[in-house]
C-alpha cells in the first residue's frame, strides 16, 4: 500500500468513526483534543448604556465628548448614535473614540495616541433618519474594563430636538465652534454638562465576558444620589463585584435607568414597556434583565393603585424577554417616607406590589432591595445611613448595598 493510500485510509476512518460515533462518545471525547482545543471566539457584547431619556435642543456647530464608563473590556468597540427621539434627520460630522486620561474623571484630556475615528460604512459622515439608532463599524482600540472612554460627536449643523440622556451624573464637555473631535488635549472643551448627547450605547469585541446584564429602572438605577462622575450607581457597584467572575461567568452590565421613569405610563421618556425592546431586547448580547421599575407610578400624577396592573406590566416584560431567552430578576420598591410624595395609603400599595414581586412566582428570581435599605425601626423609610437627604434615592453607601445583595450566582446559573 502506497503512503498516499495509507493516508486516505487513516482519513477515512477518523472520519467514519466521527460520523457514526453517537453524540454523547463524541462529546466525552472533546476533552482529549488537549492543546489543541479551540479558544473560545471573541463575540461582541455590551459595556455600557446610556438609555434616551428624552429630546434637548441641539447644538449646531458644537463638538460635544462624553465620558462613559465600560464594564468589560475588548479590542474592538462600536458605539451606538441615537436619533430616536429626534424629529428630524440628523446630521454627524464626525464621531470619535478615545481613552479618558487616567485620574481625571472631571477632564476631557484623551490618552495620548488613543484618538480613533469611528465610520459608517466606511463614511466619516452621515445622516440617521428621525427616529432611528446607527452603530458604528467596528473601531480597532484595547478597551479596558472599568475606563472612562470619550465619544466625541461633532454636529455642523441644526438636525433638531437632540435624543439625550438627561441625568448622567457624569461632567462633560462642548467645544462650541467647530469640529474639535479628534482634538486629544481638550482645550477646547470648555463647557461641562451633565447629559449625554446622541451616544445610548457602547460594545466590546472580546473574550471577558459571557454576555450582558441590563439593569432596567427609574432615578434610582439611574444613579440619583451617588457621587459626581464617580460611577457610583449601584449597576456600577455590580459591575465591580462582577469583575472577580471567570470569562465565563462576567457580565457586561448597562444602565437603562431613566430618572423620572414609570412603569405603566409616559414619565420622563417613554415607559419601561414602551421602551423595553430598544433599551433591553436591541442591546448586545443580553442575557438577563433586572427590573426595578414602578415607584414613580404609585407616587406621581396621576398615580397607579391597582396591584393587577403593576402584575400584569411584569408579566407582560417577562414573557417578551423569555421569548428572546433572557432570564429575568424582579426588584422589589424601596421604601420613600418621608419624601413629599409618600402617603400612608401610597404605602400600603407599595407593599402590595412587593408582596406581588415576591410571591407570585413572576419572574425566575428576586432581589430583595427593599429589605436591604430599610431602616428596620421605620421600614417606610430608607435607613438614615443610605439615604442622601431626600428620602428617596441613595448615597454611595446604599448603591454598594444594593448591588452587593445581588445573587450573582442567580445571574448566570447556566455557567455554574
């Protein structure tokens, strides 16, 4: 037998023996490939979000940086550009990706040499229709988890309402003439403000994590309370916590809390219904969502009473998520005596509908974030300790308690 025949033969029969091998043999036998097994392939997942909470005019001929902060890290990122609220086409000059100097939350200074210019399509420049979102192509940048990263965006001209994120608890800046983007030292950044501008989301390509977190709620969530630019949140505290995981148990996690959000009706933005397939279902690599949704409908105008209408709005997010796959915690409400909304009969409600999120079974698990931040004396009210003084959100100290209650081992049980 020729070497040529031999070796025909010997394929022959590695790969009969592959085909007829039932599942389970071929399965056990994986683990003997040894070195020469395959590393896992890098897949694109969500670092950050910075849901729309509303419109804000433009700034026509301004450049505007916001500072973001990942989660998790990569090699790549693509940042996601939102006309959604937007009444008009709108009109990018021009978009770019940089690392935040180090040690400088409250600067718009880039990392030396990290200036990267982000396309679409292969085009510097672009128009998004009213009411639609575009992601960049892919921008080759090491991406660090935990860094501020600066998404610059320069407008040249009045596209109309801008799609915001109102309450960012984050400084940043407008250069207000002219294409300053790509401008590393920020001098000419010379106004802070405290929203983000067009910019709702940011993704990662690489191998740190085993998909993403959405943490969907209202001010609370959004961060009201915490530390300026601290990234204090308790979404941020969970990514904290999370970073110690594996590859394949970390999480992404990205923020859609909208200060003044309700459940059921408009708030300030769209409703947590409304906006549930843009803020959760459309974001990258989602694999479960946390829910802490329905303080502002029991204590604003006109306020919900009625403990059906909080069940069926759960019910009706978690069957949308479960038909995408996404495992879904439910939050229970914190307690606000004291603030001036609060009224003992708003109380009895928000008992009612925490009895709801405990008991029912609605959702494939729970976060007890009531029983963590009420004061055990008074449990109306927030214990003094987390409560920033309007006896409703949550200091620094609270946010900590908060994502420390969290079950990590309830947010990605298929790894365990």
């Amino acid at each position: 037998m020729t070497r040529a025949i031999k070796v025909r033969h010997v394929l022959a029969v590695l790969v009969t023996t592959l085909v007829l091998a039932p599942p389970s043999a071929r399965a056990d036998a994986a683990p003997a490939l040894g070195p020469f097994a395959l590393a896992p392939s890098p897949t694109w997942t969500g670092t950050w979000e910075g849901a729309a909470s509303g419109t804000t005019p433009a700034l026509p001929g301004a450049s505007i940086r916001n500072i973001v902060h990942t989660s998790v890290g990569g090699t790549a990122a693509r940042v996601r550009i939102s006309n959604r609220l937007g009444t008009r086409p709108l009109q990018l000059g021009a978009v770019t990706l940089a690392l935040q100097e180090p040690g400088a939350p409250r600067s718009p200074k880039a990392v030396a040499g990290s200036m990267r210019t982000a396309t679409f399509g292969g085009a510097r420049t672009v128009t998004i229709p009213a009411g639609k979102d575009l992601v960049t192509d892919p921008v080759y940048l090491p991406i660090p988890a935990d860094a501020n990263l600066l998404v610059s965006v320069h407008t040249p001209a009045d596209s109309g309402p801008a799609t915001y994120h109102r309450s960012a608890i984050q400084a940043n800046f407008v250069a207000p003439k002219g294409n300053r983007t790509a401008e590393e030292s920020g001098t000419a950044y010379t106004t802070a403000i405290g929203n983000w501008y067009y910019v709702t989301g940011v993704d990662v390509l690489g191998t740190s994590a085993a998909g993403s977190v959405v943490a969907l709620g209202d001010s609370i969530t959004d961060g009201t309370g915490s530390a300026f630019s601290a990234n204090h949140r308790w979404p941020d505290r969970l990514a904290d916590r999370l970073k110690a995981l594996p590859p394949n148990r970390r999480l992404g996690v990205l923020n859609a809390g909208v200060s003044g959000n309700r459940l059921l009706l408009e708030g300030r933005g769209p409703s947590a219904l409304v906006r549930f397939d843009a803020d959760v279902l459309s974001r990258t690599g989602v694999r479960v969502v946390i829910v802490m949704e329905g303080i502002n409908d029991l204590k604003g105008t006109p306020e919900q009473t009625r403990t059906a209408a909080f069940e069926d709005a759960y019910r009706r997010i978690v069957s949308r998520a479960h038909a995408r796959g996404i495992r879904v915690i439910g939050a229970t409400l914190t307690p606000y005596g004291g603030h001036g909304a609060y009224t003992p009969a708003r109380e009895a409600v928000r008992q009612r509908v925490n009895a709801v999120i405990r008991t029912r079974g609605l959702f494939d698990a729970v976060v007890d974030f009531d029983a963590v931040v009420r004061d055990p004396a008074r449990p109306s009210r927030i214990l003094p300790a987390y409560d920033p003084g309007d006896h409703l959100h949550f200091n620094d100290a609270g946010m900590k308690a908060m994502a420390d209650r969290i079950d990590l081992a309830e947010l990605a049980p298929w790894t365990l």
